[in-house]
C-alpha cells in the first residue's frame, strides 16, 4: 500500500523542521515527554494522546506546510457561490495552501504559532478552516499514521537547524 506514506513522510519533515528551527519549541516537546512518558520514554496507547503540545506543534507546521496543497474534486451537483453557479460535472481546485495562509481566518498566517491550537484560541476555528490532508470521505488515511511517526520521533531525538549558506551550488550547464 502506497497510499499514505509520501504525505506521512512530508508532514514528519516539516514537522522536524520547524521543531528545528525554534528551539524553545523543541524545549517544550521535551519537557511534555518527560512529563508525559516519564524516565521510561515508553509512547504507549495509552499516553500518546497525552502529548498535546506535540500535537498542537503538528498541526502549526501542517496549516504552513501541508502534505496536500491543493486537491482536487468533481462538483456531484451545482454549486452556487453569490451570484455565480458553478454546474456539476466541474472540476473544482481547493487550494489549502492558500487557505491555510488566508489572513481572514489566520492572524500573522505566515508566523509558526503552535499557541494558536491551544481550545482557547482554536474552539471557533470553522471546520473546514484547517484541511491538511483533505476532509470529508476522501480525508488522507496519512492523518494518524504521520502523528504516530512523530511521538516515535521524538522519543529520543534532538533536531538542530544548520544556519543557512548565503552562497547557491552552482549546477552545471548544458552545452
């Protein structure tokens, strides 16, 4: 089975980057495993869903990054937008990587904020506001096997960013 793997693995690498690139992030997770999982380190069934931050943290870098930027679907009936029908049998593009970054619905979209999960801020999120692996019947079977890799991740792993080069490989040109 193919399916499920390329967006597991995009969504644990962006994951890991942005852990990376904000240590105090990085201090926090560490400190929730410690507190959640104790001396033993031991991700079991029973405290993995313990690990909130972590999951807060995940679902930040999914709305920046997400495995799935756009999908695409065909209309089963007309769709009406404000004056326009759309008639069925279209095809419709939903752009999540537009609409995870849409400052009507994310205050400062491009800063990474796992804070901005925390039920306080997120209870009147629309449902439909946060879609990284698509929604509805046809949602990616990715969504848990991905936060499954994560806290396996995490168990033991520290994750550093290297600073970046100002300077580009050259790539060598065909004659």
């Amino acid at each position: 089975m193919f399916e499920g793997h390329d967006t597991t693995s995009a969504a644990v690498v962006w994951t890991l980057y942005f852990i990376a690139k904000h240590p105090d992030v990085q201090q926090k997770l560490y400190d929730e495993l410690v507190s959640v999982v104790g001396e033993s380190g031991d991700i079991t069934n029973d405290n993995a869903p313990k690990l909130k931050y972590l999951e807060m943290v995940n679902k930040e870098a999914l709305r920046i990054k997400p495995s799935v930027p756009v999908i695409m679907r065909t209309l089963t009936e007309d769709l009406q937008l404000d004056d326009i029908t759309i008639p069925a049998g279209c095809a419709a593009a939903i752009r999540i990587w537009e609409m995870h970054r849409d400052p009507q619905y994310w205050d400062q979209p491009e800063k990474f904020d796992p804070d901005r999960w925390l039920p306080d801020r997120s209870k009147n999120y629309h449902p439909y506001q946060y879609i990284p692996f698509s929604a509805g019947p046809r949602n990616c079977i990715g969504t848990q096997p991905h936060l499954f890799s994560l806290w396996v991740l995490m168990h033991n792993s520290q994750v550093k960013s290297l600073p970046s080069s100002r300077t580009r490989p050259s790539l060598p040109r065909s004659s």
